[in-house]
C-alpha cells in the first residue's frame, strides 16, 4: 500500500485532487506511524502538509499539523508534540478560520502532550479553551476533552476533581 501511495503523490496532485491527496497522506503516514516508521511517518505528513500549504487549506493545514504532533506524542517527543499542536492552532486562529471542531482538537492534542510532558498546569489550561467553546460546541464534541481533564487531575493528585469530570466524560 504505501509503496503505491508514495508513487501516486509524487504525480496526482492537482488543484481537483489535492484534498483526496491530503487524506491519502494522513491515511499513509497513519498507516507508517502504527507500523513504527516515525521518520517515514513524518515524511509523509509533511508532505500532506505541504500540499495543503501550496492551497492555503488552513483546515488541512491544521489537519496535518495535529498528524505530526501525534506521531512525535506517540514517539515520546513531547517538545515537538508541543510545538506542531500550537502551530495548527495557530494556523486556525491566525487566519480566522471558526471550525470549532477543528480547534477543539488542535488544543486537544496540545494539551496531551502538556500532560505527557507533566506540564500539568499548561494541558488544563488548553482543556478549558476547548470548554470555552461550549455550548456553541456540541458536549459530544468535547468528551473525550472532559476525560482528559480528569485524566490530567489524577496526574496531579487532585482525585475529586479527577472523579467529577471523569464520570461527566464517561456519561457522554
């Protein structure tokens, strides 16, 4: 499969055929990050990246910049997570984009990897620009975000608040 997907990017994209290309490397750099290929990985959401960059796709752009913040997560580099998650929310609100969802996700992964560094302080601090955004975001869209939370006060030794927002999260 990725052997085909690297030969097709290098020659499909086109202004009718670049958000399928975007999603065939979100898909394929998925496919190498769940095999272990971190670099490959990496290459290949850039590369989705850059396509979405050259159409000034900021959802896409955001899109990819999430991917790669997930990959360096899953890999333990949670500087990098860091930085790539702040740049997709920066690419979202520099350009005034309100997809709401798509915020909610790039604070979200943010702030995971806050929580995976134990920066505990900043990933509750990402959390709560994501509760901002209700009740004009649906509480569906933000339960795994309320489990987090839960989540990051159990890291910090805070167990009610631990059980409160965990059961909130579990019972959407």
């Amino acid at each position: 499969v990725a052997f085909y997907a690297d030969k097709f990017l290098k020659v499909a994209n086109t202004p009718d055929s670049y958000k399928e290309i975007v999603l065939l490397c979100r898909k394929v750099g998925h496919f190498y990050e769940e095999s272990g290929s971190f670099e490959k990985s990496l290459d290949i959401h850039q590369s989705g990246l850059d396509i979405a960059e050259s159409y000034q796709d900021y959802i896409a752009m955001s899109d990819m910049l999430v991917d790669i913040s997930q990959t360096y997560r899953i890999f333990h580099n949670y500087e990098k997570a860091i930085e790539y998650g702040q740049r997709a929310t920066d690419v979202l609100e520099k350009n005034n984009v309100d997809d709401l969802k798509a915020k909610a996700l790039t604070l979200d992964i943010t702030a995971a990897a806050f929580t995976e560094n134990r920066e505990l302080d900043s990933a509750l601090v990402y959390h709560q620009r994501v509760l901002d955004f209700l009740p004009r975001l649906d509480s569906m869209d933000v339960k795994n975000t309320i489990v987090n939370i839960g989540y990051t006060y159990m890291e910090l030794g805070r167990l009610e608040e631990c059980r409160i927002y965990t059961e909130r999260g579990l019972a959407l």
